[in-house]
C-alpha cells in the first residue's frame, strides 16, 4: 500500500510583504505551508505536525500518493475566518476545506478541537484527490463527511443518543434519504451526519483492507453507487443498506429509550442476573445435601 506520510522540517519564512491580505507568518513542512497570525508559532507549530501525522493513515486507508502541497491558513478567531471569505459566520463551522484550491481555513479555538477540526478538512481534501477528475457534485456528501468524521474523531454522545432516537421512532434515513438530508433542516443535518459516520464506518469494517479506496475508484469510474457497491462488496444497496440499519438499531436502540424504560431493562436484567445466582446457590446446596447424605448411607452400609 502507498504511503505519503511526510517529514516534518519546518522552516519560517517571513514574506516581505503580505500576499492577498494575509499575514507573512509562515510555517512550511514537507506536505504543507501553514500561514498564522503573529504570536501563534507554537500552534501553527502543532497544526504542521498533527496534519503530517494524519496524512499517512488517511493516504494509506485510500491507497493514494498526496501529491502537492496543502495550505492551512489560521485565523485568530471564526469570525475573521469568514469575514476572509466575505460570508457570516455560521453555527458550528469551525474550520472549512476549499478542495480546488488545496486550502484548509481553521478559526483558532482549543488545540484539541483544532486539530481535530484540520484533520477533518485534510480528509475531505485527500478524499476529493482520490476521486480525481470527478466534478464535486458526483462525489457523494455522506461519502465525504463520514470518511471526514471517521478520520477525525469518535462519534459524539449527543450523536449516538441521535441515532438511538431515530431507532425508537422508526425515522432512520436510508442512503439515498440521507443525502437529501444534508440540504434539509438542522435536525435532518444532524442525523445525516452521524448517519453518515456509521456508514463509513461499517464499509470500513466489512473490507478493512483497501474497501473505501476500492469504493470511491469503482464509484468515480462508474457514476453509480449501485453497480459501486457490487464491484466492491459483492452486496447491493439494498443488502448493504439493510444491515447497516440493522446494527445502528441492534447499536444505539438504548441509548434513545427514555431513561424511565432504561431503568425498567435495567431492573429486569438486574433481577435476572439475581434469579440465576439465586438458582446456582440452590443448586449447589442440593448437590451438597445429596453428597453428604450418600457419604452418611456409605458409613451405615460399611458398618
């Protein structure tokens, strides 16, 4: 498998002059040019590293050389991050990948969250390279954002309670569904992206060698999810989508229950778990009673 993990040899290159109105802070690495406001090398410092560790697993799982270089560029605050775009700020968006333009703008926050929030957009960036010619609209957003989500970090407690929710009320999306789903409201969002990961996740499982590279080259020169789906599972949709609505319920079916039915299972498991130890005590206590009452037979039989 190819691999397009990076050494980290970092050098500061102060620009003399700023280039499109940004700073002329800069941070260059094998793989990537990292541009920060002044006083932030240490973060750009841990921006460079993280994101050169990252790309490795991230080339490996879709069997792909990086090619040229990314930028990152920090920004003191999210706000300043859009008004570099000329948008609002917009709820939740910590970080944004422009893909023709191999670009990553990320508002400073926590480290953590910050370089989660890189990783997240270096993957849709890898993922986009890896479907080459592809036009952006053939490349399916569940694909992006569960590859994305799945690279970059766990699924959330809120995230599973929300698929647990959705398990109890019948209202999962199918794939097509969930697609549609990333156009609609913020709860239809919000489904469709934890949705999304454990699709991703559960192709990933099914072929853990090579699956969601084998995916997107059959996907990329087919056009179409279906015949995609056969070339690289041997399953079609249906089958596929099939069992993977049936592990989210079989998964997080609980964590959507009200906490009084929760208690109830509880309570139910509980006294089982008691009857069981209840009847093995009792059981024990026979076999001993019957040992004993042999032995007193023997000695009377013996005497």
């Amino acid at each position: 498998m190819k691999s397009c993990a990076g050494r980290l040899t970092v050098a500061v290159l102060l620009l003399c002059a700023p280039v499109a109105a940004w700073g002329n802070h800069w941070l260059q690495t094998d793989n990537f040019m990292v541009n920060y406001p002044q006083d932030h090398y240490a973060i750009a410092h841990a921006v460079a590293q993280a994101s050169e560790m990252a790309i490795g697993d991230l080339c490996a799982a879709l069997d792909m050389e990086f090619g040229e270089p990314v930028t990152i560029r920090l920004f003191k605050t999210r706000t300043e991050m859009f008004a570099a775009l000329g948008e609002a700020p917009r709820p939740f968006v910590m970080g944004l990948a422009l893909l023709e333009r191999s670009l990553i703008l990320v508002g400073i926050v926590g480290e953590d969250e910050m370089l989660r929030t890189v990783t997240h957009e270096l993957a849709h960036i890898v993922l986009h390279r890896k479907f080459g010619t592809a036009h952006p609209a053939d490349q399916p957003r569940w694909l992006h954002e569960g590859f994305a989500q799945l690279s970059s970090a766990k699924l959330a407690p809120d995230q599973a309670a929300l698929l647990g929710q959705a398990a109890v009320a019948n209202t999962l999306l199918d794939i097509e569904q969930m697609e549609q789903a990333f156009s609609g409201t913020s709860e239809e969002v919000a489904l469709a992206y934890a949705q999304a990961f454990t699709l991703v996740r559960y192709l990933h499982e099914m072929k853990h060698q090579g699956g969601i590279a084998d995916l997107v080259t059959n996907l990329g020169s087919t056009g179409d999810l279906d015949r995609a789906f056969v070339r690289t599972y041997g399953l079609t949709r249906q089958q596929i989508e099939g069992e993977w609505l049936a592990q989210i319920r079989g998964e997080y079916l609980v964590a959507g229950m009200p906490l009084s039915t929760e208690l109830l299972i509880g309570s139910i498991m509980g006294s089982l778990f008691l009857i069981g130890v209840l009847v093995q005590v009792r059981r024990r206590k026979a076999i001993r009673r019957r040992m004993e009452e042999e032995e007193r037979l023997q000695g009377l039989w013996d005497g």
